[in-house]
C-alpha cells in the first residue's frame, strides 16, 4: 500500500535551501583553529589572512591577552546578569570612561555587541511619529534598527548629498523627529562618509544623527577616536562602534552626551534586557584603547596600518588590478558575476590566501573583499599582490 509522505509546518525550509543554492547564495562556516593574526589556520590549512576586521593585529596582541585573564582571575568568567541587575561591574564603568575619553564624549554606554547598540539605540530615539533617513548602503544593524523602531526609513542614495537634501526638503516637515543614520566606513567597499556635508544638512533641518563607527574607530585620527576625530567634528551627534574589530575585543557601544546616555539605560531595550559584556572582553578593551589612544609614535600601529594600505594600493595600480580602493584599510574587488567571483576566491585560497567572496544579499554586486592589518609584513602583502597578477593574466588571457 503506498502511502502519501508526510507534509510538517517545516517543509519550507527544503525549498528555501535549495533556492539559496540555486541563486549561488549559499554559505557556510570556515573553521578556524589558530590565534588571531596574519596567518590563520583554516580547515586545517595555513593561510595568509586577508579577510579580517583585526586591522591593528591587536586580537592576538599578548597585551589583550593578559588584560583577559588579569579581569577574569578578578571577576570569574561572566558578568552574571543585565547591567540594572547584577551584572553592573565597576570594569564596565571603566571601560565607558576610556570611550567617552577617546570619542571626546560626555558619556559613553557599553552593548554586547555593536549590532545590538544600532538596534537599541535606534529604536529607543525615534518611533512611529519620526523619520529616519540612511545611507542606502547602511550595515544591516541600522536597517533593522529602522524597521524596530517603527518609524519611516527611506535610503538616499550611497553618499549622494543631493539626494539626501532632496528628500529632507521633501519629508522632513511631516514628522516629529528626524534621524539621519550613516556609516562612517563602509565595510564592503571601504569608502567615506561625508560627514561634514551630513552634519551641516543635519543643522539645517534640524536631524540628528547617528554614525556608526565600527570601521573607523581605532583606525582613524590622531589617536584612534575614528573618523568623526580624525575630520574635528565638535557638534553634538550620537556615534556607536564596536570592540570587536580594530580594537581586538567583542561588544558595542554608544557615545554622546550624558542626557542621551542617561536616556538609553532607561530605553534602550536591547542593554536592559540582555548579560552585561563578559569580565574579559570588557579588560581587553580597555587594554586596546589605552594602546591606540597613548601610542603616538611614528612606528604606531596606525601608521603601519596606513603604509601597509598605501603599499598595496599603489602595488594593484602598477598591476593594473581595477579596484574600489577608497582611503581605507578594506578594499574590494568588484566582479559582479557571482560564479566567477567564486572562482576567483578559489583561485587565492588554492594559493594559500584567505579572502572570501562577498555576494547577495550581504552587497548589491559580488565582489572579493580584502583588508589590511597592521600587522601584514611586506612579503605578505607582495604575496597578496602576485597572486592578483596570476588571475588577472588569466581572465585576460580568456
């Protein structure tokens, strides 16, 4: 007797996995059994890394170790609860202090990771009376704060100050509140945002804005405060970040003036209810930024950084590689074809480099994405860089 196969409330999940294979969407992990660094470990091969946000090496930076242990031997290995319950350690006070003194802030919130400081911020400012208007390549972070939020988002048009001035005449006066939200360094191309333009916008129409500072903090200015230092912006704005990439930690964090932060321990949904960041994330922190911020010489890891980059941009130009190479630690190489950027990637780690493709949705257009650290010797970087020539005398030869 035959019998008719089972349907469940799960079947779906069959049918959307296989439309992501067929769109060339589909990922998976790549294990990693190495410390943090320019050479990485990866499915039990070495490879020269040059995929990842540590753009100071300062992830396996001993310094960051030690801090680790030192505040876990102090406060055991969790922080045990949300930051109004239990989990309020004066470590997480110390950390606040340090950011407030590197972004050049009243005050400063700690989040367990940058992702959940977009979306607790975003929503606790604005709701369904306001507007917010972003960057159309804004990290997903932002967007989904937008739509938690319930206020009206609308994207202009990647960097284009036209279009964000066309919709501010058009839009702002039929809402209470307006933000504008932006990356300050945007992670798929490594390019700018005008930050001066956008303030000046923001004063015309009285918007506030928030910059999400993730790329930028620990990389750009005289000591690391990001790109909002590095251009000497003093207006008032809200600027959030990470500690998981420059700075070689985990967690997120908000900076701005007192009120708003005092604001943002009442409302911000995603600090309240949520385990204060561990003892040991919030010690290496501390460690990172006490180095970016004191570490003034010459031979810093910010200027090592910065000729590592300017080596290899003017490497890929004598190449003749065509790149989005804007004045960034991440650059990309924009393909567009999906398969073929496979292939391309394949290319590199079958000569022992790590830089992944990047495709939809995570980026409108594929492309390999490749950043810089502090760390990268110029042998390394040459590697990088004969390995780009091999596959464009390939494709050229096609």
């Amino acid at each position: 007797m035959k019998t008719e196969p089972i349907s469940t409330p799960y079947d779906w999940l069959d049918r959307s996995l296989e439309s992501i294979h067929k769109a060339n969407w589909y990922r998976s992990t790549q294990t990693i059994t190495s410390k943090a660094g320019t050479i990485a470990t990866i499915d039990g091969r070495e490879m020269l890394m040059f995929a990842s946000n540590n753009y100071l090496g300062l992830a396996g930076d001993r310094r960051l170790i030690e801090a680790a242990i030192i505040a876990t031997e102090m406060y055991g290995t969790g922080s045990t609860g949300s930051r109004l319950v239990t989990g309020h350690l004066a470590l997480h006070e110390e950390l606040e202090m340090t950011i407030a003194d590197l972004k050049n802030t009243e005050s400063a919130l700690v989040f367990s990771s940058g992702y959940l400081a977009n979306l607790g911020v975003i929503a606790a400012i604005v709701g369904a009376r306001d507007l917010i208007l972003g960057d159309e390549y804004n990290h997903s972070c932002l967007k989904k704060g937008g739509l938690l939020s319930g206020a009206t988002a609308i994207n202009y048009f990647h960097l284009d100050m036209v279009d964000l001035t066309a919709k501010l005449q058009e839009h702002r006066l039929k809402y209470r509140r307006c933000l504008i939200t932006t990356d300050s360094v945007f992670s798929m191309d490594g390019d700018l945002a005008p930050l001066r333009e956008i303030m000046n916008l923001a004063a015309e129409y009285d918007c506030m804005v928030l910059v999400d500072e993730a790329h930028g903090t620990g990389v750009f200015g005289d000591r690391g405060g990001g790109l909002t230092n590095a251009l000497g912006i003093q207006q008032d704005l809200i600027q959030v970040g990470t500690l998981s990439k420059a700075l070689g930690s985990m967690g997120g964090y908000v900076a701005g003036s007192a009120n708003l932060i005092d604001f943002l321990r009442n409302r911000a949904a995603t600090w309240i209810y949520t385990t204060a960041l561990s003892p040991a994330d919030t010690g290496a922190a501390i460690a990172a930024i006490e180095i970016v911020k004191s570490d003034k010489s010459e031979n810093n890891l910010r200027q090592q950084l910065w000729r590592n980059v300017e080596f290899f941009k003017q490497g890929l130009q004598d190449l003749g590689v065509q790149a989005i190479a804007g004045d960034s630690q991440i650059m990309a190489i924009e393909v567009g074809n999906i398969a073929t950027t496979m292939q391309i990637s394949k290319h590199l780690r079958d000569n022992n480099i790590f830089a992944p493709a990047i495709r939809p949705p995570t980026v409108p257009t594929a492309r390999i994405r490749l950043t810089l650290m502090a760390t990268h010797t110029p042998s390394q970087i040459r590697a990088l860089l004969q390995c780009l020539a091999i596959m464009s005398s390939d494709r050229d030869s096609v």
